[in-house]
C-alpha cells in the first residue's frame, strides 16, 4: 500500500477518536450558521465530515446532543473574578456573564432554556450562583428559588431579543409599525408606539431594569431570612 492510499485510512481513524465536547462544539457552529431549526444528526455528520455512526457512538440523540450543547454553552461563563465585598455586586456581575455567553450563541437562550442537563459545567453555573445568593443572605430554600427566578429571567429576556430577525433595525420598525395600527385603538390607554419603540426594543436597558427588581426582591428575602435567624436565637 502507497502512501496515498493510507492517507484516508489515517485521516478517518483520526476524525473517529471525537469527544463529546467537540461534538457539541460542532453543533453550536452549525446552529450559529442555520439555526437551531438546521441542526439535524445528518447535517451534524456532514458539517464535521464523519459518518453518523461516529455521532450516535456518542450521543444517542438530538436531545441528548441539545444537552450537551447547553452544557457547552454554561461551560463558556467566566466563573473568576468574583471577588468584590459587596455579596451584591458579584451576583450581578454573574447574572450579566450569563446573559452575554448566551448571547454570544445563536439560539443560545432556547438551547439552554429547552434542557435540563445534569451535566458538570452547567451544575458548576447552578452552584456558582447558589453561592453567590447564600452570601447574600438566603437560607438555601430560598436561595434555590431565587436561583430559578433569576434563571427564567435571563432566559427569557435573552429568548425576546434573540427571537428578533437577523437584521433588527428594520424588524424593529416592521414590528413598531404594525404595533402602531392596533395601539391607534381607544381600547390602549397606556401603551403608544412612540414608548414601545423607544423602550421595548431596548433590551440592555430592559435587562439591567429588570435585575434591578430582581436583587431588590433578593434582598426583601434576605432580610426575611435574617429576621427568622434573629427569631430562633
């Protein structure tokens, strides 16, 4: 046999030895290029040039394919740097770091939201913010509550503006335009397509808004746990 002819041979043992994280990692490309709606395990093999055998030898289907994405996606959070004194200001800064690595993958919000992966890195995400909401100052009932609170929080608000046409200037005036011709009705006293085009769509200022409820509620129960501590002493 000629040197040739074992290159493929050597080239297919060598795209065969995969991991899952690289699978995953794969994965997330071809959603940043098709969308989530694209990815498909056929359209997987063909992106990475192996057979699909080789996929299914390690994940057994899309949804566990969708669970190791998302574990890839929380593994993509910077966990350092948490450092400052106020127990506050690392919970928000946190908070932020999820949102922007969701943000960074298309679909991201709807890979992560759609899974509850057991996985390692997204169970180290978990515990990074139930720590994080204990040094705030709640019990750890309340802590992991608070926790999935502001989990559907950032998701959501994530899964609004990711939801929005590639080109959002323009689906911003398509959708305040057609916003404008039911708002014209008696029926709307408070909301006017002037406000909804000026706030709505501004979902850095809608974000930070919102947290800013979130860690007033925070600190509501943190004071309740505290005041409950007080009681039983």
């Amino acid at each position: 046999m000629t040197e040739n002819d074992s290159t493929p041979k050597r080239r297919r043992r060598k795209k065969e030895k995969l991991n899952v994280r690289q699978i995953a990692e794969a994965a997330l490309l071809l959603v940043n290029r098709d969308g989530l709606d694209g990815l498909t395990m056929r359209a997987l093999a063909d992106a990475m040039d192996v057979q699909a055998p080789v996929i299914y030898r390690h994940v057994a289907d899309k949804r566990q394919l969708l669970d190791e994405m998302a574990d890839a996606i929380v593994a993509a959070v910077p966990l350092g740097g948490l450092d400052d004194e106020d127990a506050y200001v690392n919970l928000a800064e946190f908070v932020r770091r999820l949102r922007r690595t969701l943000l960074r993958y298309r679909d991201g919000a709807r890979i992560v939201g759609g899974s509850y992966s057991a996985k390692h890195s997204t169970l180290r995400g978990a515990e990074t913010l139930m720590e994080l909401l204990v040094k705030a100052g709640l019990d750890r009932d309340r802590a992991l509550w608070a926790m999935t609170t502001l989990l559907s929080f950032i998701l959501g608000e994530t899964l609004e503006q990711q939801g929005l046409p590639d080109e959002p200037g323009e689906a911003t005036a398509t959708i305040t335009a057609s916003l404008g011709e039911v708002l014209a009705s008696p029926d709307f006293r408070h909301l006017d397509t002037e406000l909804m085009g000026r706030r709505f769509f501004d979902f850095d200022g809608r974000f930070e808004f919102g947290l800013s409820l979130m860690l007033a509620g925070v600190r509501e129960q943190a004071a309740g746990t505290g005041r409950e501590r007080t009681d039983r002493t």
